[in-house]
C-alpha cells in the first residue's frame, strides 16, 4: 500500500501533460475534468498511502522510496526520492484534499474565460510541484519542488496578464520569493558543508556537526528561505499584490498550500531549529510581528479579496510563531484548519465577486445575504472559525498555539492574543460590510459603474463551499486536547520527538487561557458589530497610515527600488555602451590602427625593399660576430 | 700560388659591397642589373680562391654553374625590363611602385 | 690573417704584380659602374671588371673558367646589357644628384660598410679548415684543370648539368614569350573578310 505514495506526484502530472497536449481538442468542457480528477486521484492515493503508514509502528513511519539517482556528484548523492512519514502524508491528505476542491470550484469559476484551459494546466502542474516538495527526502528535491511552487504561482498570478497591475504583481510575487530562495540555498551549502550530505534522515543523524553559531546562521537562512515563501517580515508585500490573480489561484496557492510551504520546511527541519535558542526566539519575534502588523493593516482594506490577503499573512505569522515557541504540532494543527477556513473564506468571496460580475469593492456590496444564502451561509461558518469562536476549528488550533507561546515567550503572547482580537474584528467588518446593512450594488457605483445585478453561485460552486465548512468546522476534531489515543499529536509527535510541549500539564492553567482566547474572539465580534453596523465607511476608523500598508511599498521603493533603476541605467548606458562596447571595439580599431600603421613598410619601391635585406643581412652577421667574440 | 687567399677574399668583399651600394644606389634598372653581376662576380671569386685553397675541383664547378644560371637570370630579367619598358616607357626603379600598402 | 693557410712560402715579383694589376681593375671598373650617369658607361665599366676577374682566375690557375668569363660574361650578358641599353635610349641618363628616397643613401653606406667589415672581421677571426682535402677532385697538376673540371662536371655535378641546360631553354623561352606578348596587341583582331582571329570570349553562343 505504501508503495503508491510514490505515484502521489505523477497523478497531476499526467493531467498536465495530457492537458497541455490534447488541451485544445478535449475542449473546455473535459479539461477541467481532466484536471480534477487528476488531483482526486492523488488524493486517493495519499489516503491508501496513510492507511498503509498506520499499519506500520509508530516508531519506524520513516520510509523512503527512492525513484532515481539524480546527481551522482563524487560523495554527494543526490536522488529523487519520497520520504513517507507523518509529517509528509499529514501535508499532501489536506494539499490534495483542498486542491480537489478547488478544482472542482474552479470549474465553475473560470467557465467563460478565454484561457480556460492554461489555468488548469498551472493548476495540475503546481499540485505536482507541491507535492515534490512537501515529499521530498532530501534539500535538493526540496529546492525543486519550491522553485517549482514559485514558478506556477507567478505564471497564476499574472494570468490575467493583459492587465498591467497584473503582470507587475506577479513579477513582485516571484522576485520576493527568489529572495527568499537565497536563504534556502544558504542553507543547502551550510548544511552540506558540515554534514557532507542533503538527505533530511542523514543530516538529523549528524546533528553533532553544526557548531552552535553554524546553527543559529543555517536557522537564519532557513528562515529567510520561510519569509519569502510564506509572505512574513521583511518580504510579504508581494501577497496582497497576488490577488491579482483568479480567487481560486488565491485560495489555494496563498491562502492553503504554497505559503505554507515556509512552515513546512522549518518544521522538517525541526531538529536543526533546536540546536539554535537565539534563532528561534528571532523566529517567533517575526512570526508574532507580522501577525500584529499584517491584522492591522486588514481592518482597513476595502477589497474584498485585500482582507483575506493579509488575513493570510497574519495567520501566517502564527504559524511562525509556533514554530519558533517549538509547537511544531499546534503549528500543523494551525496550518490545516486554517487550509480549510481560508479557503472556504476565499472561494466564498469568490462566489460573491462571481455573483456580483466581478466587483471586488465592499463598499458596494451589502445585504448579499438575502440573494446569496448558501455563500453567507458557509461565510458565517468561516468568519467564526477565523475568529476563534468555540467549537469551531480555530479555536482549538489558535488556542495550542496560543498556549505554546504563553508558555515560552509571554510578551509576544500578550501580541498575539491581541492580534486575534483583530482577527475577531475585521473578519466581522467584512461581514458586516458585504452581508448586511443596506443592499448598495443596485444602485450605480461612485465613479459612475453601473448597478449590478447578484445572483447565487451555481452548484458546482456550492459544493467545494460545503465540504470545506464542514472541514472549517470539524477539523478541531483532529487534536482536541483531552483525546490522547488518536489525533494529530500522537501521529506526528516520532517525527519531532522530544521537541513537544506537554499539554497534558497544568489543567487549570488550560481552561483559563481558553476562556481568555474565546472571551477574545467574542469581544473582538462585539466590538465590530457595534462600530461597523450600518456603516460603509469610517475615517477616523481607516488611518492613511494603515490603508498605505505601513508605506512598507515606499520604504522599499526608497531604499532599493530607485537605487536598483538608477543602478541599472548606469550600467546600460555607462559601463555597457562605453565601457564594454568600448572594450570591444577598441580591440577592432587597435588591430585596424595597427595594421594601417604597419601597411606603411609595403611603399613598393624595390630599393628600399632591397635596403631592408641587407639591414637584416648585416644584422646577422653582427649577431653571429658577437658570438664569435 | 703565392699570393695568400685573404688578399682574394678581402679584394671579393669589397666587390661585393660596392655592388651592393650601387643596388641600394642607383635608380636605373639596368644599372641595378649590372651591381647584381658584380655580386655574382664576387661570390665567384671568392669560389675560386676557395678551391685552390682547399686544394678542391668542385669550386671551379660551382663556378661553371652560376655562370649559367647567371646567364639565364640576365635573360629573363631583361625580358622583363623590357616588358616594363614597352608599359611605361620609364625604366626609373622608384616608378615602378605600383604594389603598394 | 695568421690563423689563415698559405700554400706557397714566397710571394714572387711577378705574382704581385698581377694581383695588383688585377684589383686595380676590378675596383676601377665596379667605381666606374656605380658612379657612371650614362648606362652604356656603366656597361664598359662592367667589362673591365669582368677583364680582371678573369686575370685573378688566371693567376689562381683556373683557366678554363678565365675563357668562360670571358667568352660569357664580357662577350654575351654585356652584349645583352648593351642591346637593352640601345633599345631604351642611349642618352636616358639618370639624375645621381637627388635622391628621392629618404635616407636611402647615408643608410645604405653605412650598411654597406657593416656588411663589408663583418665579413672580413668573420674571416679573419673564423677558424678555416686546414689541409687539403679534396672532396670531387684534385685541382693540381699542370695542364690539368681543364680534364679535372670536365671530370667533376661530367660524372659528380651531371644532373646539376642536364637541369641546367634545361633552365637554358627555358630561360630563352621566357625571354621570347616576355619579348612576344606586346606583338600580339599590336596584331589586327580581325581578318579581311571581317571574321575575328584568335579565341573568342563570347561563350554564350551568341550569333555575330
């Protein structure tokens, strides 16, 4: 059974081969088909794969399947090969999970559009970029499937590439994720280095190698590697410019899967992030920074898709946070059941953007909760479970994580409680604005749009939208901390071992921090619905400060943007045209100038030819009599 | 037999730099011709005194054959004086320039 | 001059007196050519020079080669010299004042001298081949450089002989081609009924 983990990747493979060659004459109505089921049957095999992993003991679920030797560099080995363990097929059950559901929403969706197909061929191929990378056994692997992530996710983002503000987001996209790459590639030398391999069993096994400076600079580098595909600080500006691209592109490549890719590999590399304290406090202080700034620039935006991006970032930011507080657990735990509400979320302001033709702008929404009841309906469903409301999913994965960071780094645990706070309230000014108060679309817009007629989303959208509420809902049932049987800890605790905190301790002190998150989550409800009820807008509510993203934009723009152009420009003018032309040409004029130098000793006239003969029959002799002497 | 051979040699040096200078020299080609002769004359002097000196026949040979070729060379070059000649009507050596860089 | 090989003991009277005479002439007549405006001066001072190679060939007891020199050089390539002079113009007389090349002259003397003092500075220092030794054929005897040239000539320097009677032909065959070509220019293109002589570059096929 566990052999068919290694056909996990090759499932959408083969849908995209098949769709980009027959694309065109399978026609648009089978394409989507193609894809969808491509990706289901992945997912099916995942399932096969974990059932097969349970058979085994929990001590041993570390298998490795390797397909071929790839780079056979002297003592360097690098192979393409799957590492089956918990950790890996947790990752690919809710990637290929997700990612069937929004292929199957995405039918629907993208129904009308002109490149109906080249979006499913991203869509396969990214799936099977993912599931490289999340499978991969060794750095290298690791380092494809990422690039492979990043790649897709530009070519998404910029699909609608006519449009100019989108084919600059999607340059902005990959040029923050290559820096990110930077790190990783840092990390890959380092790494190799001192251990002399890039298998991930081979570097845990010589942990003994990295000094504890050499430690802290490959956690570092990691880390920059995390903050570029996971949109933290300093590189996740390019997230909010990403929703340039269709709303599933959104929900599953930075709402689900690619960004948690930054997640992902800090918590495969677990065991390196415990030799390095410093490091980790140095991650949480990031995690828990972006969640703060990231929350706040969401209560102000207008878009409706601008929200969900930084609401990203910040759920994001928790995730780091956990990882850097050690609660590699509560961060998984965090990164499914965010997955599923984020994508519901996502998909759902889908459906009200599809419904609306297009108009992403809440300030001319409103009411959509009498002619969209199934979207309000799983909206509400997700707004709850982002907000932390018991008994919904966040509740339980934000509450571990919560309480991992309460533990180790209380301060930043006073900043988080009070980001979820935000988290309560701009997912609630988000409701408000779109789904109540007064209906604004059927009137024309402010700069003279014309009125919109809603309608509901057709069924084929409707049911990705359920079964991802049901998953928002329901995925706190994976590690409810009274079950100690079953549940997400107990698979993945041989993967981190030793590295867990133990929630079986201090009851009390668990029941307190939960009442404090959920008195939280409420609050920030209350407060608003008091404040947003009825309204469209509110300055003093909506600070420049805050709609201009902190000017993070500007700072950049200063600091490297005008430097880089003024930069660029020197050396296409200067040093190109004057420098290195010049040096080229100046080799053709010095062979030319000299050559018409030397043409002068050709004058014709014999004699001189003939004084020049015996110049150099005079020299001779001179020569031979300097050595007879 | 007497006369010792560094006298011949010493005499066919100075003949042949004297006929060198007049190539350098003069500018009429036929002029220049007759220098060259010269300097064959000298070589075959210093030939001569060479094979008396070592006593060795193959001197006088040798000396038999630049004759000839020496004979021939005067034919073709003034062969071609004269082509040159019926051209231009000039036969100043600084006119004749004409392959040049 | 110490370290050179002298086959006689005494210098006779006589023998000075030819080498003299001989020098004289030779220096004289190579003056004469280099220094001499009108061509056909030069050539009679070519002949001189040539006269006294010949008494030096005779005073080093080559004496078929004297009659050569003679018979050849003075009698034929003179002759020749002399008809091409004709056949340019008698009075073409060459300007010896200027020079329009620059530094063609002080260079060319000074090189000249070069040349001629390293070759006798080279002959006094080298170190010569003592003994006799003869490698084709003795170069003794009384009456015996005419049998002992045609010996060497005939069996040793045979081919060389055959290749340069062969240069002969071909050289007066280059000489009458040379001579020949201007003829054909000045001949008529076409015959009397008006069909052209000689090969046609009209390969087309075209009807004239």
């Amino acid at each position: 059974m566990l052999s068919a983990a290694a056909y996990m990747p090759l499932c959408p493979l083969l849908g995209f081969l098949i769709l980009l060659a027959f694309g065109r004459r399978i026609g648009i109505k089978y394409s989507g088909i193609v894809a969808t089921v491509a990706v289901a049957a992945s997912f099916v095999l995942a399932a096969i794969s974990w059932t097969g992993l349970l058979g085994i003991s929990s001590s041993k679920r570390e298998i490795t399947q390797s397909l071929f030797t790839w780079l056979p560099v002297g003592s360097l080995q690098v192979k393409v090969a799957f590492l089956i363990d918990p950790l890996s097929i947790t990752m690919c059950l809710f990637i290929t999970f997700i990612s069937t559901m929004i292929h199957l929403y995405s039918i629907g969706y993208m129904k009308g559009e002109r490149d109906y197909v080249k979006f499913f061929i991203y869509l396969n191929l990214f799936v099977t970029a993912m599931l490289v990378l999340v499978m991969a056994n060794n750095m290298v692997l690791t380092f494809v499937g990422w690039e492979g992530v990043g790649a897709c996710s530009y070519w998404l983002v910029a699909f609608y590439f006519e449009k100019e503000s989108a084919a600059v987001a999607g340059k902005k996209a990959f040029v923050y994720n290559r820096i990110g790459d930077v790190g990783l590639l840092l990390a890959m030398f380092i790494v190799f280095a001192r251990v002399g391999s890039l298998d991930y069993t081979t570097i845990f096994a010589h942990l003994s190698a990295f000094s504890p400076l050499t430690a802290t600079m490959l956690v570092l580098a990691l880390l920059l590697a995390a903050t570029g595909k996971s949109a933290q600080i300093p590189l996740f500006n390019w997230l909010p410019g990403s929703m340039e691209g269709p709303t599933p592109v959104s929900a599953l490549i930075h709402a689900a899967t690619m960004v948690t890719a930054g997640v992902y590999l800090l918590c495969r590399m677990s065991h390196v992030l415990e030799l390095s304290a410093h490091a980790s406090l140095v991650i949480a202080i990031i995690g828990a920074l972006t969640a703060f700034v990231a929350a706040t620039m969401a209560s102000v935006q207008r878009d409706i898709k601008a929200v969900l991006a930084y609401s990203t970032i910040s759920q994001l930011g928790y995730m780091i946070l956990a990882v850097g507080a050690g609660a590699y657990v509560a961060a998984i735990f965090l990164m499914i059941a965010h997955a599923f509400y984020k994508a519901l979320l996502f998909l759902s302001a889908g459906a009200v953007s599809h419904g609306l033709d297009g108009e992403r702008d809440m300030g001319r929404m409103g009411a959509l909760r009498k002619v969209m009841p199934w979207t309000t309906g799983v909206f509400i469903v997700g707004w709850l479970a982002i907000a932390g409301v018991p008994p919904l999913s966040a509740f339980w994965s934000k509450g571990d994580v919560l309480d991992a960071v309460f533990r180790h780094y209380p301060y930043l645990w006073a900043l988080a409680l009070f980001t979820a706070f935000l988290t309560a309230y701009y997912m609630t000014r988000m409701y408000t604005l779109t789904f109540t108060g007064e209906a604004r679309y059927d009137k024309p817009g402010a700069d003279g749009a014309p009125a919109l007629h809603a309608h509901e989303a057709p069924w084929v959208m409707r049911i990705p939208l359920l079964v991802l509420a049901v998953g928002a809902a329901g995925a706190g049932l994976l590690n409810l901390p009274w079950v100690h049987n079953f549940g997400l800890e107990e698979f993945l605790s041989p993967v981190f071992h030793g590295a867990l905190y133990n929630p079986h301790e201090g009851t009390s002190l668990l029941w307190l921090l939960a009442i404090v998150d959920s008195l939280v989550a409420v609050g920030g409800i209350a407060v608003a619905w008091m404040l947003w009820r009825g309204k469209v807008s509110a300055a003093n509510l909506e600070p420049d400060f805050l709609t201009h993203d902190w000017y993070w934009d500007d700072l950049y723009d200063t600091v490297f943007g005008r430097p880089g152009t003024a930069l660029a420009l020197f050396s296409a003018t200067t040093i190109d045209e004057k420098i290195l032309d010049g040096a080229v040409n100046g080799v053709g004029s010095l062979a030319v100038q000299s050559a018409q130098r030397l043409r002068r000793i050709q004058t014709g006239q014999v004699r001189q030819y003939a004084l020049l003969i015996t110049g150099g029959m005079a020299a001779l002799l001179v020569f031979i009599l300097m050595r007879v002497f | 037999m007497s006369i010792p051979s560094s006298w011949y040699l010493i005499l066919a040096a100075l003949l042949f730099g004297i006929g060198a200078l007049g190539v350098l020299i003069r500018r009429n080609v036929l002029i220049m011709f007759m220098c060259i002769e010269l300097m064959l004359n000298a070589a075959t002097l210093t030939f001569v005194t060479f094979s008396r000196t070592l006593n060795d026949i193959g001197g006088q040979a040798d000396v038999f054959f630049i004759l000839v070729v020496a004979a021939a060379e005067v034919v073709v070059g003034l062969g071609i004086v004269v082509a040159i000649f019926r051209r231009r009507s000039t036969a100043d050596a600084d006119e004749i320039s004409s392959m040049e860089g | 001059m110490s370290s050179m090989m002298v086959l006689a003991t005494s210098m006779t009277i006589p023998d000075i007196l030819v080498f003299v005479t001989g020098a004289l002439m030779i220096l004289v007549g190579a003056a004469g050519v280099i220094v001499a405006k009108n061509p056909v001066h030069s050539a009679l001072c070519l002949v001189l020079t040539l006269f006294g190679v010949a008494v030096l060939f005779i005073e080093q007891q080559a004496d078929f080669l004297a009659a050569v020199q003679v018979i050849v050089y003075a009698g034929a390539v003179v002759v020749m010299f002399l008809f091409v002079i004709m056949f340019l113009g008698v009075d073409r007389t060459e300007d010896v004042h200027d020079e329009p090349l620059m530094g063609q002259r002080p260079l060319a003397i000074g090189l000249v001298l070069v040349l001629v003092g390293s070759i006798v500075a080279l002959g006094s220092e080298a170190k010569w081949s003592g003994g006799s030794h003869s490698v084709v054929g003795i170069n003794q005897g009384p009456y015996q450089n005419v049998a002992n040239l045609g010996k060497a000539i005939f069996t040793t320097y045979l081919f060389a002989f055959e290749i340069t009677s062969a240069l002969l032909v071909i050289a007066v065959v280059g000489a009458v081609v040379l001579a020949r070509r201007s003829m054909i220019t000045n001949a008529p293109r076409t015959d009397s009924l008006g069909n052209p002589l000689g090969a046609t570059t009209d390969f087309e096929g075209a009807d004239r």
